[in-house]
C-alpha cells in the first residue's frame, strides 16, 4: 500500500477542526465558537426580533434558540438568477444529557442522573474523563439571562463494572440498563448539605453567581480528552463529536474562504438532527425559509424573484458517512465499500432517506472534479435500518434540489471517533467550490 502523504494545509485544516470540537462541547458553545469566527471576519448579526438592514453584497448571521446558527454572504448577481448555494449540517450529537434534578446522594456519593441523547453507544462513556458543559440560565434584575458553562476538569465518570463480576461482557458486550445504571458519580457526599445543592453550588461557583440564582440549565456530557492525530503517519484524527462538528466546520470555512461569490451563499448548522429536527431550530423548523424569505424581503426581490431564487438554488446536506470497517465486512454493501482518506462520499437511499437523486450527484461530482478532489459513492445494506439526515427536510421544506453528502468515519456515535485528514480538506474544497459556482 502507498504511504498517505499528508501536506502542511491537511495537517493545518485537521488541527484546526480539532481546537474547534474542543471548544465546543456543546451546541451552545459550537454555535459561540462559530459566531466568535464569524465576527473575526467581519459578519454582522442580525436579529429575528428586529427589521432586517441588509446591504447587498454583505455578510451576515442569525442565531435562533441558541444551539442553531445561519450564515451568508450575498452574491453579486440577484437572487433570482443565480439562487442560493447552501450548505446544512448539525451542531448536535448523541450523548448523554443532565436531567433538570440532575444530582441525588446515596451510599456516601453524589450521583447524577442524565438521559440518553439521541443514540450514542453507550459503553464508550464507561471509564473515560468525562465533564459537563451547556448552558445555565440565571436570575438577574431585569430577569434571567444566559451563561455558557463548561468545566474544563474531569468531574464525573462512569465506572465500568468488574468482569469478575460480569463474566460474560467480553462474549455478549456491555450492556447497560439506561436508567440504572447511567447514573455519573460527581463526588463524595458532604455533610449537612444535599445532593443537589452541592451540584448546584459547584456550578454557582464556576458561573460567579449564586447557587439560588440559577433558575434551568441544559447540559451535556463530554469526554475532556483532547482530539488527537494518530496512524503511522499521522494519516487519522481521533476526537468527540467528529458527527457532524467536522461539517459543520468544513462548511463554515469554505463560506469564510469564500469572497465576493456571484451567488448568494448560506451556512446552515442546526441543532436536534439527532432526534429528529423536530423542533423550532431543527431542520424541520422554519428557520432556514424564515432566513430565506427576510434575505429576499430586504432586498426588495418580492416573492416571484424568491420563488426564482429557489428554483435556481442548490443544498448540500454535510453529514458523516460510514467508512468501511476490515474488522467487519458483513456490516457493508458489497461494491458500496468507502475508504477513509480517499474523498467525500455521495450517500444514496432509494426510499429517500437521502436526499440525493441521479441529478443532484452529478452536480456533486461535477463539483469534486471542478476541486480536484476524489469522490465515493455510499449505499446501506438493504437488511440494516438506514439512518437519515436534514437533507430530505430541507429539500422538502424549501423545494430545492438536494444532495446527501460527507465524510468517511469509524466508530460514529462512539464518544471517540475516528477519521481522516486528508477527507477534512477535501470536503473544505469541494464546498468551497459548491459556494463559488
């Protein structure tokens, strides 16, 4: 086999993708850390509360709900002759989420109780580093507001049970009762004070507030072990939330490498695509056609130059895919066997829970040759559930041609995956490419 040759830029871009998933561990804070690059390069927010002043040719973003953030560029050309050129992925990702009474004492420990987000594999949340990180609304005179929180230190796990206790978990793998045996252990009980007010107060003493202060917060587990470059050389990167955090970041960077496009330009990053965008800032929601139709309204397009727009218009639904694992052959469609490090895959279902048709891959691929970058095609084994994405809603939603694309990956849903450098800057610049045609 050939030595996979990594350049500085590959290197640089999967470095860069790795100190974005590690600052954001969650979607709140994915979303901060977007806006954060987002206004380094000049992007004015707008807000959904507010008329809309928008100068033609500008960069703008809105953010809804927090976790969910659209940005774009304006084209030089009219939106009715060139449409927009979008792409969508998530800030969301399967884990374990804190419960509104999160902490309960027993045996001497503070345990925490959390529900399962979406569906992660569970037993990669055993024996690792895990803290907590979302976002904490506090009581203030004017009423509450918002506060990011993330603990830096590990300050829970999930201990694995002994094997001399559970002798077959090797033959018949862990298993665990979601509601038993999930608990977090977050400390030893102190005296005199209960279970929850010592979270609570660990929390107030992070925020600065006090602990009476703190009316709701939504947290998420994760896993404080940095993201890392491994492979004899160097070839993979290794991090959390690589599903869909590395899309959302591949978009995001080929819309600020983007300058003056003739079409107008849209990055769209939802939150709950891993329980199914049914929600104000899903996919499912109106926030992308809200978008849409205010950017048109603005400029003063009117409705028959929007519904031109769209039907000039292109989406790129940016997800993960499913790289071929050696390990377990029979879990792939013969001839559908994608390679990590060899492209951005073109995922196709029949029973369209993919987006893409035969049209809307061309278009992909002519894409990937216009950017000199390698493409895969991808199909799910016809007797295995196929999972989905925003693509078919968004589609759906706008009536716009759609095409289901991403990255190759190991281990997805695992609180450690895996992929390949090489795949990270080829999606930047076929996506770079998709916003400058």
């Amino acid at each position: 086999m050939n030595k996979t040759l990594i350049d500085a830029q590959a290197k640089a871009q999967a470095q860069d993708l790795l100190n974005f998933i590690d600052a954001s561990p969650s979607p709140w804070h994915a979303v901060n850390t977007v806006e954060q690059r987002l206004l380094s390069q000049g992007f004015t927010q707008l807000h959904e509360t507010q008329a809309w002043q928008i100068n033609p040719a500008g960069s703008y973003y809105v953010i809804r709900g927090g976790a969910s953030i659209i940005a774009l560029r304006l084209g030089s050309q009219a939106l009715a002759e060139t449409g927009f050129r979008m792409v969508g992925a998530h800030t969301d990702s399967p884990g374990l989420r804190l419960k509104p009474n999160a902490a309960y004492g027993n045996d001497g420990l503070v345990r925490i109780g959390v529900e399962v987000y979406g569906g992660p594999i569970l037993a990669t949340f055993t024996d690792r580093d895990l803290s907590v990180a979302g976002r904490v609304n506090v009581r203030t005179a004017k009423g509450f507001e918002t506060r990011l929180l993330k603990f830096d230190d590990a300050v829970m796990r999930l201990p694995n049970l002994a094997i001399h206790m559970n002798r077959e978990v090797n033959d018949k793998g862990l298993v665990l009762n979601k509601q038993t045996e999930l608990p977090l252990i977050f400390g030893e009980s102190e005296a005199g004070i209960e279970a929850d007010k010592q979270f609570l107060n660990h929390i107030a003493g992070a925020l600065a507030v006090e602990a009476k202060d703190i009316l709701t917060f939504e947290l998420t587990v994760f896993d404080t072990q940095k993201g890392v470059f491994w492979g004899a050389n160097q070839e993979f990167i290794a991090d959390s939330q690589l599903d869909n955090l590395a899309s959302c970041h591949a978009a995001l960077s080929a819309l600020l490498a983007t300058d003056k496009p003739k079409s107008s330009c849209i990055c769209a990053l939802f939150d709950h695509e891993e329980v199914g965008s049914e929600s104000a800032a899903g996919a499912s929601g109106s926030f992308l056609a809200d978008v849409v139709s205010r950017i048109s309204n603005a400029l003063q397009s009117g409705e028959e130059a929007r519904l031109q727009a769209m039907a000039q218009s292109f989406f790129i639904s940016a997800d993960m895919a499913h790289a071929y694992h050696p390990n377990h052959p029979s879990a792939f469609e013969p001839c559908h066997h994608v390679l990590v490090n060899k492209g951005p895959v073109i995922k196709t279902n029949a029973n369209q829970r993919y987006s893409t048709n035969a049209d809307t891959a061309a278009r992909f691929i002519t894409l990937c040759e216009k950017a000199n970058v390698p493409y895969q095609q991808y199909a799910h084994r016809t007797d295995l559930g196929c999972g989905s994405t925003i693509g078919p809603i968004v589609a759906s939603n706008l009536g716009v041609p759609s095409v289901d694309i991403g990255s190759p990956m190991w281990a997805m849903h695992s609180i450690r995956e895996s992929a390949g450098v090489l795949d990270h800057g080829y999606m930047i610049a076929v996506l770079k490419a998709m916003f400058n045609s």
